[in-house]
C-alpha cells in the first residue's frame, strides 16, 4: 500500500500555501483559522519538517513548502482531471493526451484549437514524456509515439499513423545573415548542435549531403531537442531538425531550412488506444482528427 500523507491536511495545506494565509483557507474551506493551524501541524508532523514562518502577523510558506505545494496542485489537478473523465457522460469530457513534449510543444498545442472548434465538448489535457524510450507508463486515453503501426509492433494498442518525419538542415536567419550557408561545404567550421534524445541525426544528415567526414566536427550536445531548437533560434549553432514539426517555427521566420532537398527520412509518430479500453467518441474523434492533419499536410507538401 502507498503511505500517503493525510490527505485531508493536503488539502489543507495547498490552499494555505495558493493563497498564503491561514485565513482565506479557513475562509475557502469553511473551517477556523485554528482547524486549518492544526491540520497543518499534523501534517508538518507526519513530513517531520516545517512547512510555514511565522512573519509578523502572517504565516508564510517556506521556500521547501512552496515547492512541495507545486507538485501537490499538480496531483490534486490530475486527480480532478481523472474524475471528470470517468464521470458523467453529459459532463465535458477531458481527453487524456500522452505525448513526447518536442511533438507537443511544436506540432500538437499549437493545433489544438482547430480541433476544439470541432468538438466543443471534448477538452484536451496534454501531458507530456522526456525520456529517451518515452515509456507507455500513467494515466492517459491517447498516447502518442514514435513508431510504426505495423502489426505486432504496439500489441496492446491500437495504433494509427498520424505524422510522417524527415530531417532537414535548420538555423536561425541572423546566423544565416552572417554566416550563410549554400551548399553542404559551407557546413565546415559552424558548430553543430546535437541532441541526447536524437543521437544519429547529424551522422545521418552528413552521410546524406555528402559530408561524412564532418561527423567528428566541434559539437554542443543538450539532453533534448527542444533545447537544441531554442540553441539554434538563438543562433549558437547550426543542428539537424524535423519536418514537418518545425513547419510554424519556418513561417514565422525563427528558424530556416538553408537545404531543404537534402533531407533523412525518421520513424513517424503514432497514435495509440488500449485494447483494453472500450474507445469512447472523444478517442476516436481526436485520433481521426489527427489522421486528418496528417493527410491535410501530405496533400499540402506535393
């Protein structure tokens, strides 16, 4: 069994710590100012460490609480986002988004409206996985991933193509302006910027322009793209980046491909439902609507 602290004081306390004062809890909760004192001295005794100072008139979260207070907002929204999912079926529905947060970040939020339009009942929570095997582990109805949706490779999930992937050479204007880059040979001499949770991109790109012998050329490696992006819009270096995930960044002008027909061809992403689960409308509309994109954005690129 998990040893939970009690939760009752939790709530307590998040409130205590949002709001930073005894009072407006006690007025929020409809307790006194000494019932919500006390549940938070039982639960800085089950912790075994303080959670509030004393100022003046005021009881002020310590920097150790203010933290603690962040995650258990996030697990109280979690828990509320859980229970509105699995509540009435006329209530709005909460669609539970897994995805890895490069895909979220640069391809997914920035759609998201679209298909609220479409589905006004239906709002999408998107969380999201950094690590590098981006494992199908918590709560969610729809997972995204990279992959195929070959049979036997995802054997309890059902899983749908929804984004086809190629690399391609990217770099911020300003470094372009000063140090532009025309052909592969141009390449020599930039820094290259890499990814921890991309090993084999600037390898691959290389071989592909013609380049190898560049592999070992002076290198910055960050622990995932989406600081390698930032790197590069800001103009550090040069780094290898996917299409069509970067397509806003292009057209907004942060970010420019200097050799878009050299480009290397990566596994796609996937969406994927548990077979165990009986597919709802909201799962099968969000998947469908993300099938759609895909085929809107195969059409646009011909």
């Amino acid at each position: 069994m998990r040893r939970l602290p009690p939760l009752n004081a939790l709530r307590v306390f998040d409130i205590a710590a949002r709001s930073g004062s005894y009072a407006q809890a006690a007025s929020e909760l409809g307790l006194t100012h000494g019932a919500v004192s006390r549940q938070i001295a039982t639960l800085e005794a089950w912790l075994g460490q303080r959670l509030f100072a004393r100022s003046g008139r005021r009881m002020v979260a310590t920097p150790l609480a203010r933290a603690f207070a962040a995650e258990v907002g996030l697990s109280f929204d979690r828990i509320t986002a859980a229970a509105e999912a699995c509540g009435r079926l006329e209530a709005r529905r909460i669609l539970r988004v897994s995805a890895p947060t490069s895909f979220a970040m640069r391809w997914l939020i920035p759609r998201l409206d679209t298909f609220h339009r479409d589905h006004l009942g239906v709002e999408v929570a998107v969380t999201t996985v950094t690590t590098v095997r981006d494992e199908l582990r918590g709560g969610f109805d729809v997972a995204i991933r990279r992959g195929s949706a070959g049979t036997g490779t995802w054997p309890d999930y059902r899983a749908t193509p929804i984004l086809d992937e190629r690399n391609v050479l990217i770099m911020s204007p300003a470094l372009f302006a000063r140090r532009p880059i025309r052909s592969p040979s141009d390449v020599e001499g930039h820094l290259l910027l890499a990814s921890e949770t991309r090993a084999g991109d600037w390898a691959d790109w290389l071989e592909e322009a013609g380049m190898p012998h560049l592999a070992g050329a002076r290198r910055q490696v960050f622990d995932h793209f989406f600081i390698t992006r930032q790197a590069v819009e800001d103009g550090l270096g040069i780094g290898v980046g996917p299409l069509p995930m970067l397509d806003i960044d292009i057209g907004s002008g942060r970010l420019m491909t200097p050799l878009p027909d050299i480009s290397v061809r990566r596994t796609g992403y996937v969406a994927l439902e548990s077979l165990d689960v009986e597919r709802t409308t909201a799962t099968s509309g969000f998947v469908a609507w993300l099938a759609a994109e895909r085929k809107r954005h195969s059409e646009e690129s011909r």
